[in-house]
C-alpha cells in the first residue's frame, strides 16, 4: 500500500489551473498517476517492495 499526503504547495500548484479544485481530487490525481507508473515499470502498487535485483 502507497500512502499519499498532498502537501500544500501540491495543493497550491494546483490551484493556480484551477482555483476551485478540492484536495480530494489533487490526492486522487497523485494515487493515478503513481498507480499509472508503477503498472508500466511492471509492480502492483498495492503489493509489499521486492528488493531490486541486480542485472
């Protein structure tokens, strides 16, 4: 599991597009875009952290 806390220069940022965005939907942004990334690196985000192997 991934925990998540927008800070609020995050929230701030994302004020200056949109005024009227709530934290809530800045939080569900960032768990997106992390999930988005860690499923084309290949790793379930909800899964515990396998130590990296060497190549």
């Amino acid at each position: 599991m991934i925990n998540i806390a927008v800070s609020s220069r995050s929230l701030a940022a994302a004020r200056m597009v949109d005024p009227d965005v709530s934290p809530a939907a800045v939080h569900a942004a960032v768990e997106a875009a992390i999930a988005e990334q860690m499923r084309q690196l290949g790793r379930n985000p909800n899964s515990p952290r396998e130590p990296r192997r060497a190549s």
